[in-house]
C-alpha cells in the first residue's frame, strides 16, 4: 500500500509551490481518505461477515449479550480514542521532532488505558446485575484485556495518520479485521460461543498491535521530556466529550436490555447498531482524520484561505451523504434479511432510524477535527454534554412504553441535532458559507432515493444490483444539479486517473 503525503512540503517542513496548495493538499487528503476507507470497507465487510456468523450460531438471546458487552468496551475505547486520537494528529503534524512527541503521547495513551481495563474489571459485578444477566461478568473481564491493546495500536497508527503516512496508518486496521474474522470462524466453529467471539477480538488486537509496531516503531519505554500540559488542554475536552458521544450513541443499546422487557430486544438493536452506527462510526475516523492532518499543517504554514476552502468542500460533501442513508432506510427490510435472516426482521426498522444517526456521527466527527484544528478542541464538549442527560430522561421515559424503535429515533434525532449546530459553529468559525442550497437539494433526492428503494424489492443478492442502480441514479442527480463545481470534477478525473502512481513526500 502506498503512501500519500502532503505535497510542496521540503524536508525542513516548509511548504513551497504556493499558488498549487490548495489544489495539491485537497488531492493529498482525498488520497488519504480513500485509502484509509478502503481499509474500513474491508473492515465494514468482514465485520458483517462475522456478524452474519454469530447472529446463526448464537442466536438473539447470546448475541444480545454479546452486542451488550461489546457496546461497553467499545465504549471506554472510543472514549479514549477522541482523547488522543485528534490531539496525536495535530501535535504530529505540526511537530519538529516527531519521535519524542510521540513517544510521550502512546505512554500517556498506554496508561490511560491499563487504568480503564482495571476499572472495567472491577465493575463489572456490578454492571452485570444491572443489566441483568450475570454471565457478562465473565464477558466484560475478558474484553477487558484489549482495552490498552487497542490504545497502544492506535496511537501509533495516529502517529503514522499524524506524519501524513495514511496508507501505512491504514494497514493495522485491514490486518485486524481479517483476524479477527478468522479467530471468529475458528473459535465458534470449535463450540466456544460467545467467549470465543471475544477472544477473536483480543486476538486479533494483538496482532494489530504488533504490525503497527513493524510500520513505526518510536520508544515505548524511554522516558521522554516532553511537557504534557499543552496536549492536556486538548486532550482532556476531547475525551470528555468522547465520553459524551459514547454514551449518546451507545447508552440506547444498555436501556433496551434494561427497560425493554423482551430478552431478544437487545440482539435486534445491537444487530442494527453493527449494520448503522458501528460502520458509519468508524468510516468517519477514515474521512475526519487526513482533514485534520492536512488542515492542521495549513494552518500551521499560514495558508487561511487554502483551509477555508478545504472546509468549505468538506461540509459540502457531507452533505451528499444523505440521499445514500435514505436509499438504505428505504431498502432496510431486504438488507436486514440478507444480513442475519429473517429470524432478525425486527431489526429493519431499527436500522432505517440509525443509518442516519450514522451519517451524523461522521458530520459530528469532521466538525469536531475542525474545531480541534482551530485550536478550540472545547467546543464540541459544549455542544454535547447538556444534551447527554436528555437523551438518557428520553429512553427512560419512551423505551418501556413504545419499545428499541423509541431508543432508535431518540438517538438520531439527538445526533443529527449536535451536527446541525456543530456544521454551523464551523462555518461561522472558519468563515465559510453554509451549505444551505446543497442541504436542499440534498433532502430532496433523499426523500426520491427513499421511496424508489422502498417500492422496488428484490430477492437475495440481487439487492446488490438494486443498491447499485439506485446509488448511481443518486450520483447521477447531484451531478445533473450542479451539485459539483468543475474544479471538484476535475480532482475526480485526477484521482481515477493516477491515484496509485502519484507519490509524495513524508511530513518530517
């Protein structure tokens, strides 16, 4: 896999080749996002392969606790990964010595996380009686174990991200999930069940570990005299606000199997989850990530108006998400049916509410690069923390009367409010005008894609066809609106033209 870098940038990480910035850095971060999302495709694909295991071979009962168990230790990691994720980025691209920067930065991450698994561990008796099922004690122990596995990993696959080696920051992550999805074949057909589910991720973490270890290697042991203070003014918001996220995106999972009453409540919404919020969530690190790399290094060189513009084309392209969450709302029950079968039907509805609550979760997470860009890595915790306890009153009050489909909406519509208002926050602080015509027009062939796959049912894998036909008529409509400037058609022909041919320099 090769790497893409940020253009015109000299070994003494000057930038040169001015009147080109823009151009290059938008082809660089478009390289970059498309290599790093084609590692979260294959991920997206073996993920549903593995889920399309376990949903057969467990069932809903232990595939809801399972998904219950899981959602909790995904949890405390992603919190952990908006701790230092961003701020391992942005200290990276704008560092002189990289080494020590980093070095510091996966100790901290480190420790972070040995102190999280401990916590988690004991705890867990008590979440278990909670949530009613005692066997996840079990469960969350040994999930437990991949927490600083997976802190360690990804802080050096940030450094890499961070250095402008997105190829190279993509290739932990491919090598994980086809473990993972081998351990998972292997260790369930063994008859290990859901322990075995469990060990296939701890597995297959430390062999990400070790990969990522083989692709940049800074000291983990040496004791390094970088002062933490500065990245503590934004690591600190960001996890916070990490937590925030988590919890609004994840809390729905844990009041279904508390408050829903039906024990195979919770393997329909964590079925929905795996199918919505965790892909959409994960595509939006692979797009967020390269934007605030290259936005941070534009800034840095003094270069506004280029990162205006970069941003500007961002928040327009999001935008165009849309119609494709619509078109698989519209066509949930035939994915629901060729995902896990029709014993999972319950979950289509589920899924049609979350697929846009994952669309925001990517919006959410451009936003929040860019304020952490900006140097107000605050702001989203802001915007997210008071909406936390409403959205935690809105499950307990609606999930025991109307059941998951409540939990379903009150999550999207809490992730697409903070969106809404974070795309504003940042057009207004990067001095970029909001994208209201392409909002518009966006929203309309959405509701177009909707009804379209909703009338036209297919059999089998033919839905592939299907979703095929339906995604190039959206594409096909944004084009015919004017949707694209010829200056983004251009980069388009640009990058299927030479994408794999064009190197650049690394950061130093």
């Amino acid at each position: 896999m090769q790497d893409h870098h940020a253009p015109g940038v000299s070994t003494g990480g000057k930038i040169k080749n001015a009147p080109r910035i823009e151009t290059d850095y938008a082809r660089a971060t478009a390289i970059g996002t498309l290599q790093l999302t084609a590692a979260e495709s294959l991920g997206l694909l073996l993920g549903f392969g593995i889920s399309f295991i376990l949903t057969r071979r467990l069932g809903p009962e232990l595939y809801g606790l399972y998904s219950v168990a899981v959602a909790v230790v995904l949890w405390i990691e992603l919190s952990t990964h908006y701790m230092f994720h961003q701020a391992t980025i942005k200290f990276l691209a704008e560092a002189s010595d990289w080494e020590e920067t980093a070095s510091a930065l996966i100790q901290a991450a480190l420790v972070v996380g040995i102190a999280a698994a401990a916590l988690l561990a004991i705890s867990a008796p008590a979440l278990s009686v909670w949530l009613k099922s005692r066997e996840l004690t079990l469960y969350l122990c040994l999930l437990a174990l991949d927490i600083p596995l997976y802190t360690v990993a990804h802080g050096h696959r940030s450094t890499l991200i961070g250095r402008g080696a997105f190829g190279s920051g993509a290739l932990p992550e491919t090598v994980y999930w086809l473990t993972r999805f081998l351990l998972v074949v292997l260790l369930t057909g063994l008859g290990f069940s859901v322990t075995g589910a469990i060990l296939a991720i701890v597995g297959a973490s430390v062999v990400r570990f070790f990969v990522a270890r083989l692709l940049i290697h800074p000291p983990l042991l040496k004791q390094s005299s970088l002062s933490l203070r500065p990245v503590l003014g934004y690591a600190l918001p960001l996890f916070l606000h990490g937590i925030s996220m988590r919890l609004i995106a994840r809390i729905d999972l844990l009041f279904v199997q508390a408050l829903s009453g039906s024990a195979a409540a919770a393997g329909y919404y964590g079925a929905a989850q795996n199918l919505a919020i965790t892909p959409l969530g994960t595509f939006a690190t692979s797009i967020s990530s390269p934007l605030l790399a290259t936005v941070a290094r534009l800034r840095q060189a003094e270069h506004g108006e280029a990162a205006q513009k970069m941003i500007g084309r961002a928040m327009h392209l999001l935008l165009c998400l849309l119609p494709f969450a619509a078109l698989a709302a519209g066509a949930s029950m035939e994915i629901v049916r060729l995902a896990y079968g029709g014993s999972f039907l319950p979950t289509a509805p589920l899924f049609a509410w979350l697929i846009f609550g994952g669309v925001a979760l990517i919006v959410l997470s451009a936003c929040g690069v860019l304020f952490t860009a900006a140097g107000k890595p605050g702001v989203m915790l802001v915007l997210t923390g008071p909406l936390l306890p409403l959205v935690m009153v809105g499950h307990w009050l609606l999930i025991p009367r109307y059941g998951a489909i409540a939990a379903a909406a009150v999550t999207t519509i809490a992730i697409s409010m903070v969106a809404l208002v974070s795309m504003l926050g940042v057009c207004r602080l990067w001095g970029v005008r909001p994208p209201l015509d392409t909002a518009l027009r966006s929203s309309l062939i959405s509701a177009f894609a909707y009804l379209v796959a909703a009338r036209w049912h297919t059999p089998g894998f033919l839905l592939f066809g299907k979703l095929l036909a339906i995604a190039l008529a959206i594409a096909l409509a944004l084009v015919l609106l004017g949707e694209f400037s010829a200056e983004e058609m251009a980069l388009l022909r640009s990058l299927l033209r030479g994408a794999g041919g064009h190197k650049m320099q690394r950061w130093s």
